[in-house]
C-alpha cells in the first residue's frame, strides 16, 4: 500500500470518527435540553398547582368569614323544631295508648319505654354524641307514673 492510499484512508477514518462525535454531542445537547425542559415544566405545574391550592385555600377561609351565620341558625333551629315536633308526635301517640291501658300495663309499658331510652342513650353516650339524662324521652303528662 502506498503511503498516500494509507494517508486517504486514515483522514476518510478520522472524518468518520469526527462526524460520530459531532453526532453523540448533538445527542447530548439535544437530551440535556429535553432534559431541561422537563424539568422546567414540572416546577412550572409545581408552582400552578400550590398556586391553585392557595387561592383554594384563600376563598375558603374568605367564604368562612362572610358565610351568612343567620342563616345557619336558621337551618339548625328548624331542624330542632322539626325534631321536637316529631317527639312530641310521638309522646302524643304514645301518651293516647297508654292512657287506654290499665294500671299494671302502663306501668310495663313504660318501663320498657324508659328501658329502650336508656339503650338508646348508652349508645349515643358510647359514641359521644349525647351526655345527658334520659328523662328527655318522658312526655310531661307521663312524668307523673
């Protein structure tokens, strides 16, 4: 082989090996870009999602502070008033019951009344929900047995 063929043969090698790295750093560049922008775009939903997640914050506590209270009381007070209405129905239909029944009956009926309320209360007790007497479930006209 003569010397120029082996001189042409290692430039055509070299410019062979120089595109590659020419190739492998455009690659490179390319993925660190990628790479880059990948990650300004999850800071970016990053910084959007806590953004949302204030301003969710922030009508909350304004919603909490110009809430109509009237209007809550209003809501609570009614669904007392309903619930007394529905235990003084009951108390009524209860009382109408008992009064037809005779002396020693009554009695057993309301011991078991008495006895089914005190369950009850145990339990809304156990569940912390009720902390009081069980003389709530006694109508007045039957206070007196």
């Amino acid at each position: 082989m003569s010397q120029s063929a082996y001189h042409w043969e290692a430039r055509r090698k070299q410019r062979i090996i120089d595109r590659r790295q020419v190739a492998l750093a455009r690659l490179q560049e390319a993925q660190a870009q990628e790479e880059a922008r990948l990650a300004e775009l999850a800071a970016k939903e990053e910084r959007e999602r806590r953004e949302q997640e204030e301003a969710r914050r922030k009508e909350l506590e304004q919603h909490l502070r110009t809430r109509n209270k009237g209007d809550m009381k209003k809501s609570v007070h009614n669904r007392e008033r309903i619930k007394a209405q529905r235990l003084m129905q009951e108390h009524t239909w209860r009382d109408e019951r008992v009064g037809k029944m005779n002396k020693a009956k009554k009695n057993e009926v309301l011991q078991d009344v008495l006895r089914d309320h005190r369950a009850k209360e145990k339990l809304l007790r156990d569940h912390g929900v009720f902390n009081g007497p069980h003389t709530y479930a006694k109508s007045p006209k039957m206070a007196q047995y």
